[in-house]
C-alpha cells in the first residue's frame, strides 16, 4: 500500500511563503518519493475533506502522512510525531475528524523564533497567532527552509523505506 503524503496550507497566491504553508510548500519540493503526493485546495480548517476519500480505514491512516506548521517547534527545524492530537492545528483537527483516527504519521515544520537564549518565543493570543503564521516567509527564512526540504525530503524517504521508528529515531 502506498504512502499518502499531504502538505497542509492555504490554496491561492494570497498565501503562497506564508508560515502557515510550510506544509505545502516542503511537499511540493519532495524528490524521487514513491507516494501519492497532495496538496489539498481547500482552506486549511477544512484538510480532511481533502484527505477522506483518499484514507478509508486505520490500516490506511497507518500509511499517511501529514506535513505541517507547527508554532511549538522552533524555526528551522522539523518533528516526527505519531499518534498524537492536533495541538489546537485546525488543519490536523479537520482530518483527525475526517479520518476518525489521530493514528497517523506528522512532519511538524517548526515556524516559531527562539530567543537568543534558545527559548521558544511563540506569539501570544489570537490576534498575534494570526498574524504571525500568516506572515510571508522573510528571504533569510527561505533560504533556511530550503536546506530544511532537504533534510525532510530525507526523512520521508527514510519513512517509506526504512519505517516510522526508524525515521523518528533519526531526525527527531
């Protein structure tokens, strides 16, 4: 059975390089991956529509991957995750709902600054959540984010060859 591979974000130009299309921007780089690739033209709120009729069952959600941004990662870097809830992601929500399973593989592209002491320096209340993963990718941060494709690109490949654990244990 194949791998389903989805990259979470906002269709349209309007939010093309947004943070919160960090999902969708690191599919669409993948190379020489042999899974069906999505990348859903649905608002983020409403993923699992997209991803339903592709993914049936538990034994199928086992083989699904979800790319996404993720604001308890630091920026530049990514985490594999299983079976864990969404997080308060409403893309993640829409398709643990969808899919009736939460059972199921996540890429979490960390989109949130650090402080120059290493901490974590995630926006605070709504407004600011809003703001800033719908914020456009600066062209340092692009830069950065293409090296890490490279090395997501990397752990997909890993992943469908090698298996979940193994993936984990190396990039996590």
């Amino acid at each position: 059975m194949l791998y389903t591979i989805v990259g979470l974000g906002n269709p349209g130009e309007k939010y093309e390089q947004t943070r919160h299309n960090a999902g969708r921007m690191a599919v669409l780089a993948l190379k020489d991956v042999s899974a069906r690739i999505i990348t859903p033209d649905t608002f983020m709120n409403k993923s699992g529509e997209a991803v339903k009729p592709l993914i049936k069952n538990a034994k199928q959600a086992e083989k699904l991957v979800v790319v996404h941004d993720d604001l308890d990662v630091p920026f530049g870097t990514f985490k594999i995750s299983f079976n864990k809830s969404s997080g308060g992601h409403k893309g993640v929500e829409s398709i643990i709902r969808a899919v009736k399973t939460q059972a199921f593989t996540r890429i979490r592209i960390g989109i949130s600054p650090i402080t120059s002491g290493g901490k974590l320096k995630k926006p605070k209340g709504e407004e600011d959540v809003e703001r800033h993963i719908l914020g456009k990718f600066k062209p340092a941060e692009l830069a950065v984010l293409q090296k890490l494709h490279k090395k997501i690109n990397e752990s997909v490949i890993c992943l469908i060859t090698e298996g979940r654990e193994k993936a984990m244990n190396r990039f996590n």
